[in-house]
C-alpha cells in the first residue's frame, strides 16, 4: 500500500532573525494508511515546525512531501487550503477554535468548506458531537467550555471530513489527567476506525499510545520503531495516568 | 459556493459578537453621510434657491410680458410643456410705513393652475369670498415686514388708493427677490384687479412657459420675440431668474468642499478603525480560518465583505436619512448630482478604507498558536521616576501601559487625534463665518450700503448720504469693464475712494494703493493675467489706457476675485466724473435697513439704495451642519476608543491576572487601566487639536486661493473654544475608557487563557 505521507529529505530553516535557524534538517518519514504515529523530542527539536509543513501552514526551504501520492510541497499558498478542507485534520493545543462562533458553528464549518450541503453538515456535526458527548453544549460559546471539552470539540472538528491525516501537535498539553484519558480515549477510538494520525507529544506515556515513535533531536530523525503493544484492555486502561 | 456558504456562518457569528460596535459603525457613516447629503442641500438652497422654488412651484422656464393677451399659440412652439396664464399684471406703488415700493399686481383665480403655481409659505390662498385679500411674494412681503392680516396699501397708476389685506404669503420662482429684483410681487383676484386697474391700455400680460428641456429657454424664447414681433414687451428665462437669486460667492464653494473632505475623511477614519481594530482582534480565529483550509484571498474576501457591507449599509442608511430630513424637516429637494457623487465618493471611500485591514488580515499565518509577541520596551525613564517621586502604583503602571503596547497605543492616539483635528478644522469654519459676521470689512464688505443717484445730482446725492447721521463714510465710485493685454474678455476695475482718502479694502498682501497710478488686485486677477505684486499692467477703459502698478492683493470675494481694485482718481476724468455711486460705511450697530429707508425718504425715493449682501447670513444653517458633523466625529472618537481599548484588554487580560496576584485592589487595577487611556488621550487629543489649528487657517486659504478669493480668509477658532473643546474631548473620553476598565477590573480573569 501507498503511503499517506511521506517526505523526502525535507528541510526548514527559518531565516526571519539574525542569523538562519535549521529547525528541521533533512526528515525522510513515512507514514501508512491506518498508522499512528506519535513525534518525540526536546523543546525546540523541530517537532511543531515538521507538522505544520506536513499540513501546509509553514512553507519548506528544501525537500518534498507527498500527500496521498501527490508532491503536494510545490502547492501555493492558496492551493494548500484547498487540499485541506478534505484531507487535513488539524487539532493545537490552544486555540483550536473560532472563538465567536457556536459548538456547532465550529464542527459544521470545515463540512460546509468542503462542499457539504448545510443539512448533511449539520447530521454530521449531530453525530460527532453525540459520538463525544457534546450534544447538549452544541449551542455553547468555546469560552463557556472546560479545556477538555474544547480538545473534544477541535477533534469533532478536526474529524468533520474524514481527513487522510489528522495533524496533532501537543492535544493534552494543557489538560488535567482525566481529560488527557477522554481525548486520548479519542484518539484511540478514530485510529482503531482507520484513521491515520501523526501527533506531537512530550509524553512519553502519551506517546506509548500510538503505533510508533519518531524521535527528533535537533530536526534530525534519531530514532524510529514500533511500539510493542501489550494488547489487554483498552486504551484508557493500558496507559495508567497517576 | 462552498465557501460562500461557511464565510456567511462566520460574519454572521462574528457580527453577532460584536453587535454594538457594528452599530456604532453603522451609525457613524450614516451620520456623516446623512450630515454631508443635508449640508450639501442647504448650501445649494441658500446659494441657488432657484432649484428648489422651481421645483415646488412646478415653475415656467420663459416668461413673457405682452401688451394684449397673446393672440398666437405660444403654447404650440417645441418643446413646451404647458403654459401658465396668460395673467393680466398691473404696476402699482405700495405704500408702507411711510415708504413707497413699485409692485406689480397679479391677477390670479382662487383656484391654483398646475404649472407656476406659488408655494404659499404662511396664511391662505386668495379666496373669492374675500375680494379685498392679497398675497405677497415672501422675500417683497420681508421687505416691507409684512404679515398675514396686516393691511395692504396700495396706489394705482390713476392715483387712487385701495387697501387690501394680506391673506397669504408665497413662494415663486418666477422672479428674482426684492429688492434685487423690482418691482416686488403681489397676487390679487381678477376682479379685484379690475376693480384697481380698469384701464386695460395701462396693465400688461404675463404668460410662462413650461419646457420640457430647460436647456433649449433660449430658443423658445428666440421663437417667441419672432412669433409676436412687437407685441411683446420683454421676455426673460429662468437663467436671469436664477443668476438674480444666486448668491455669487466663491466662499461658499470653498467651505463646502472642505465639509465634503472632512466628511470623508472622518468616514474612512471610522471604517478603517473598526474593521482594522477588529482585524487585530482576531488574528488567532483568522489564523484558525486558514488551517482549516480558507485560503488568503478568501480570508481577505470575507472581511472585505464583512466590513464593506457595514460600511455600505451605513451610506445607504444616511442617504434615506439625508434626504428624509431635507425633504421632510427643511422642505427643500436634494439636488440629485451632488447627493450621487457624496454617495458615491462615500461608496468608494468605504471600500478603500476597510480594503487595507483586509489585506491585512489575509496574509495572516495560518499557524494558530502564533505566540503574541511580548511587550517591547521595559519600565520607562519616565515610570521610573515616577517611582522615585512615589507615585501611586497604579500611575506608575499605568505610564508604564501606555507605552509598552505599541498597536493599542497607536490605535487610540491616532484615533483620537483624526478626529480631533477634524472637530477644530470645523471649528475653524465656525470662526471664519463668525468673522464674516462681525468683521465684513475683512471680506471686503467695508460699506454695507451703495446708493446710485439715480434722479438727483451726483453732488445732491452725496449731500444726503453724508448728512445722515449714521454714516460714517462716503466714498464716491465707479466700476468700468477693462480689457486686459492678450485677453479676449474683459476684466472688472472697480475706482472706489480715492488715494487721498482710500476706500479699505482688505490687502493682505504688499500695500494699500497710495497714489495715482497704483492699484490692488484680487487673487483671481492676478492668476488671470499671471501677475505679482510689483507688475506693472497695462488696461484699455473704454479705448484709453489705463496703466497701473499692482502693489497690493485684497481679499476679493466677488467675480472669481478677478477685479482690480484702484482709486478713482487713477481713472480719467471721463470715467470717474461724476461718480457712478457712492459706498457707504455706517458707524458700527447702525441697521442698514433704517439707514436706508431713510435715504429714501430724505430724497424724495429718487435715490437708489442697495443693500450688501452679507455671505454669512443665507449661511446661518451651516452651523447646525458643523454642529451636526462634530456631534458624529466626536462619536467616530469614542468608538475608536472603544476599539482600541477592547485590543488593548484582550492582551492585556492576563497581566491583569498577574496585577491582581501581586495584590492590586480592584480600584488600583482600574486606576492602572484608566491612567494608561488617559495619557494616549491627551495626547491624541493635544496632537489633533495642535494639527488642526496649524491646518485650519491653511486649507481653508488654500481653497480660498484656488477658488480666486485669495488667502486670508481662514480664521482659527478662538483660545478658548479651543481649550473648551480639549477639555470635553478628554472628559468625554476618560468617561467612555472607564467603562471596559470598570469592566475588566471587575472581572474574574482566568489565569491561563482559554
Ligand atoms: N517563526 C520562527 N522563527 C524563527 N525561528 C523559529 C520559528 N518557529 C520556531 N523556530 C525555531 O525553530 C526551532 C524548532 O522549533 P519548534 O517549534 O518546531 O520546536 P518544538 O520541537 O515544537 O518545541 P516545543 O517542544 O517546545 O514545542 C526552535 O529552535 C525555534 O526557536
Ligand atoms: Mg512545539
């Protein structure tokens, strides 16, 4: 099978300041259909400037990345947004959401970018909201939510198209352990759907919910293999948060 | 389409969170749009009445004076619409308080025809019950101060008196006021004219033709002297009716198109401040927009239209508004040319303005969790010395505030200080009306009364002028039609006084003419003949030269400031003796109107007295506009303010936070907030105020010079106006910063951000 993603000795330096900054030095990764992939790495190793160029929301120096078997690293600016309305999910650790629209407003918009008649937006937003629990907080501002409920909602959201790649850089970063354990929950549940994931973490025990971890040091790959799973229980189960 | 659709859900909700400050906005361009449209019917109604008595009274645009009822179809010549009367007219002497003033007596039925028909302003219409009542044309009823019910004198050519009683006072626009336009108008019943008049041999016909072009008056009017050959008296169009009414003053133009720019300024200021603030405001949700995959442009789009339709909204608003008010408060028309260009320029102003944000905003990076950047700059000299000094806290924090955030400090300087600048500039406008009032002489209007002869001797003529007590100064003059050197038309030279005893003109350049031989010219001669004081011109009066040093310009609001002003000693004898008329200055708190009725009496009603037209008072309306657009641009002010305050709170929220920890009371926190507006405040509002001043007197001379009036003109408005106006920008500012600063020092401020 094709790879989902892939780039080829991708690079990034940022040249805004005095002098250039390599934050990413030559990355070969791929990525399978169905994989979740979990990125590791000291601060400042390159890990959030690697997935925002998978996504198109930094511009590479060198290099190229392949979406879904097409060089996608040649896109403009304006060619990028257009491919990810259906193949990109995004999720932050902040500001995942439109602060003054609705819940709602915030699952239906991706739908309706791409394309998606207002009524079956709107059936899909239902769902996935239902699927997480948000039903009753779907006419709610995202001010008005807990930090675990907007990490749930950035996922509906993220999730709206049944994006090739969900692109997460830190999701539980500013979450309480149970919220952590619903999110995580989460993500194990799209990924055992079928979903390919590539998620940002600190955490080692975060990270030990994925497939396979790529660790960067200094925008170098350093180390890249498969999780041994213990396959007893569920997610939320298997990683024991305190 | 797709995007169309999830673009509409986001300005939807977007406006939604901001319902107030898009009203604001809204409110903001009507008003100013609204407050333009009004100021440009008054001014266009105060100088050119004509439109709009034309256009109430369904007016005739040539008018005819036969000695018989016309015998052949004036009414089937081209491009006639309809025809008024024929009405038969007969001259009469009014007598009023002791003055006599020629009338001519309309014959009119009790019902109203449908084209020419005059616009009663006060009373009735005649009505055939009361024979003995008359309607007086408005601005002959002013002059003679008459009112409805007051008894009507009037004496026929055969010398028999009749007293009427005035039942109505109308509008028409079928010939120019009284006194510039004589004899004065009146309208009685046919039989009532009969009564007065039975001679038929000693009253004419009056007939008026409606046309369905205007412009084509001069034919009709060339095919009428053809069709009745000498049966006809005279005929005129509604260009003479027009150009009588007119008043003749470049001024005017010159303010009117310093409000336009105001006003479009003061819009583009109020888009540009809202869109742009709102813009900052919400880069991160931008940001968040394109992640999900709305591209640049898109974004660019969306706030272009967001804000745009805000904008047009508001123009569309103060349109219906503009023309509502005039139509229905003021009675007057909108002249339909400006109102599409103010809609227009206003349109087009909107769409520039909120551009540039836009275009901001599309280019934002797409990557959501941008870090903000921190604070520049640290504790400033300032602050610090403060802290030495042992000022509160919360000034010292404040201080410290106010500039260290640089985008929410620029925002409500310049905020402040545009609009500010404005308020002065139309202050400025203010002083300089307000200077054509109390000081006419400044504008040229020396002598508010000029008396031609007419039957008496020049000598007899100015014997009585200078006996009357409140004269002051009698200056004999003449006005001549020059030709100037390589000019096909001719220019005026207006001889008044003489060099030994010089009529004040207003020189504002060089010197006043001292000798024979010397002259002071308006700026719109000198740009004429491309001269400068100092030139040595050299005119044909009348086939004699006429060779003049310029040695002085003067404000000259008349003729385009194409006049050369010199004494009349320097003109030859055959043009200045005996003198044309005389000016008359009167000493200060004279009326000119008794000054002048009595001139009247003491000869005999054998001089002819004609009153100054001072420009200011058909303008006494511009001052509800003036106050009306500071009213807006003061709300542009505060609503920028809020702007920039909102910015400046949102980075501000978890500094707040932070303050609170460290142990601020509320009140200190509030106090922190308060003091680091207040001093953005007096310092937008110092900027703007010291901007306009240094501006005021300039564009308005500016305009002065273009439109040949010249400079000098302009007057700033007075120290303390200014200070006035200073004080209650700030008070009014400090009071509108208060509230959002009440507000987040109230607040339960969540220690990390969302
Ligand atoms: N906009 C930028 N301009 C200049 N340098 C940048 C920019 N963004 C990131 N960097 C630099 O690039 C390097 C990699 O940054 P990046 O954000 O990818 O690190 P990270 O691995 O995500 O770190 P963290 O775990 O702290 O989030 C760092 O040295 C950082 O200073
Ligand atoms: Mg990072």
């Amino acid at each position: 099978m094709n790879p989902v993603v892939k780039t080829v000795s991708l690079v990034k330096i940022y040249s805004g300041g005095a002098v250039p900054v390599p934050a990413v030095r030559g990355v070969d990764l791929q990525v399978e259909p169905g994989e979740f992939v979990a990125i590791m790495g000291p601060s400042g190793s390159g890990k959030s400037t690697l997935v925002h160029m998978l996504g198109g929301l930094d511009a590479r120096t060198s290099g190229e990345i392949w979406l879904d078997d097409q060089r996608v690293d040649t896109l403009s600016e304006s060619a990028w947004a257009l491919l990810r309305r259906k193949k990109i999910g995004f999720m932050f650790q902040f500001f995942n959401l439109v602060a003054n629209m609705t819940v709602a407003d915030n699952v239906e918009l991706p739908a309706l970018l791409a394309g998606v008649s207002p009524k079956d937006a709107r059936e899909r937003r239902e769902h996935l909201l239902g699927a997480l629990n948000l039903s009753e907080r779907a006419d709610a501002a995202p001010g008005q939510l807990s930090g675990g409920e907007q990490q749930r909602v950035a996922l509906a959201r993220a999730l709206a198209n049944q994006p090739s790649v969900l692109l997460t850089d830190e999701p539980t970063g500013n979450l309480d352990s149970r919220n952590t354990r619903d999110v995580l929950r989460l993500l194990s549940d799209v990924h055992k759907e079928g979903q390919t994931i590539i998620m940002v973490t600190h955490d080692a025990r975060v990270a030990s919910l994925a497939d396979r971890l790529v660790s960067l040091f200094d925008g170098e790959i350093v180390d890249d293999g498969r999780i041994a799973r213990r396959r007893t229980g569920t997610a939320g189960a298997v990683i024991d948060l305190r | 389409m797709s995007t169309a659709l999830a673009g509409g859900r986001w300005i939807r909700a977007d406006l939604r969170a901001r319902k107030g400050q898009a009203t604001l906005t809204v409110l903001a361009v009507a008003g100013i749009v609204a407050a333009l449209i009004t100021a440009v019917t008054l001014l266009e109604d105060g100088t050119n009445p004509w439109r709009n008595l034309s256009a109430q009274t369904d007016g005739a645009h040539v008018w005819l004076y036969t000695k018989d009822s016309p015998q052949v179809a004036v009414g089937e010549i081209d491009g006639v619409t309809d025809t008024a009367g024929p009405y038969r007219s007969a001259p009469v002497t009014v007598a009023q308080d002791g003055k006599k003033e020629p009338a001519s007596l309309r014959a009119m039925s009790a019902a109203r025809p449908l084209v020419a028909h005059p616009v009663v302003a006060e009373g009735r219409w005649l009505d055939s019950t009361q024979l003995d009542g008359v309607v007086v044309e408005r601005s002959f009823a002013s002059s003679l101060r008459l009112r409805v019910g007051a008894p009507f004198t009037i004496i026929a050519l055969s010398g028999e008196r009749h007293t009427l009683y005035v039942r109505g006072i109308a509008d028409s626009a079928e010939q120019g006021f009284y006194p510039e336009w004589t004899p004065g108008l009146a309208w009685v019943l046919p039989t009532m004219l009969e009564r007065i008049e039975p001679m038929l041999g000693r009253s004419e016909w009056v007939t008026g033709l409606r046309l369905a072009d205007p412009d084509s008056a001069q034919l009709v009017s060339q095919r009428v002297v053809v069709m009745l050959e000498d049966q006809l008296q005279r005929v005129y169009t509604w260009r003479e009716v027009r150009a009588a009414m007119e008043l003749d003053n470049r001024l005017l133009g010159t303010l009117l198109a310093l409000f336009g720019v105001v006003g479009l300024v003061a819009a583009a200021l109020a888009l540009a401040n809202a869109a742009g603030g709102r813009v900052l405001g919400q880069l991160r949700d931008l940001a968040t927009l394109k992640s999900l995959g709305f591209t640049g442009g898109q974004v660019a789009l969306l706030l272009l239209v967001e804000h745009g339709a805000l904008g047009l909204l508001g123009v569309g608003i103060g349109t219906l508004a503009g023309w509502g008010v005039a139509v229905a408060f003021l009675g007057v028309s909108v002249p339909p040319m400006p109102m599409l260009a103010i809609v227009a320029g206003t349109a087009l102003v909107v769409l520039a303005a909120v551009g540039v944000p836009a275009w901001r905003g599309g280019r934002t990076p797409p990557i959501p969790d941008a870090p903000v950047a921190p604070p520049r700059g640290h504790l400033s000299r300032m602050a610090r010395l403060a802290l030495l000094v042992r000022l509160p806290p919360a000034l010292v924090l404040g201080t410290r505030d106010a500039f260290t955030r640089r985008v929410p400090a620029f925002l409500t300087v310049f905020g402040l200080a545009v609009p500010m600048m404005m308020i002065t500039i139309g202050l400025g406008v203010w002083s300089t009306l307000d200077g054509f009032l109390s000081h006419p002489e400044q504008v040229g209007q020396h002598a508010s009364l000029y008396v031609k002869p007419g039957k008496l001797d020049p000598a007899e003529a100015r014997r009585v002028a200078v006996e009357d007590p409140d004269v002051r100064a009698v200056y004999p003059g003449t006005d001549v039609n020059a030709l100037a050197p390589g000019e096909a038309r001719s220019v005026r030279v207006r001889a008044l006084g003489t060099t030994g005893e010089p009529y004040p003109f207003p020189v504002v350049e060089g010197r006043m003419y001292g000798r024979p031989g010397e002259a002071v010219a308006g700026q719109g001669l000198l740009d004429l003949l491309g001269l400068k004081i100092g030139d040595r011109v050299r005119l044909t009066v009348g086939g004699s030269p006429l060779i003049v040093r310029i040695v002085g310009r003067t404000v000259e609001p008349d003729l385009d400031g194409e006049v050369l002003s010199v004494g009349l000693d320097s003109l030859a004898a055959k043009d200045s003796v005996p003198p044309e008329h005389y000016a008359l200055a009167l000493r200060p708190g004279a009326d000119p109107g008794e000054v002048r009725a009595r001139l009247l009496a003491e000869s005999a009603e054998s001089l002819e007295v004609q009153r100054v037209v001072n420009p200011a008072d058909r303008l006494a309306v511009i001052r509800v506009v003036i106050v009306a657009l500071i009213v807006v641009l003061a709300l542009i002010g505060l609503a920028n303010l809020l702007t920039a305050s909102a910015l400046g709170l949102r980075d501000h929220a978890l500094d707040l936070a932070v303050l609170k920890a460290m142990g601020l009371t509320p009140r200190q926190v509030m106090a922190t907030l308060v003091t680091g507006t207040g001093l953005l405040v007096v310092l937008g509002v110092a900027a703007g105020t010291a901007a306009g001043v240094s501006m005021v007197t300039g564009l308005i001379d500016l305009q002065g010079h273009t439109s040949g009036v010249g400079a000098g003109i302009g007057r700033a408005p007075s120290a303390l106006t200014l200070t006035l106006a200073v004080l209650a920008a700030v008070g009014a500012a400090l009071t509108v910063a208060l509230i959002p600063a009440r507000r987040a020092a109230r607040a339960q401020v969540p220690v990390t951000a969302r």
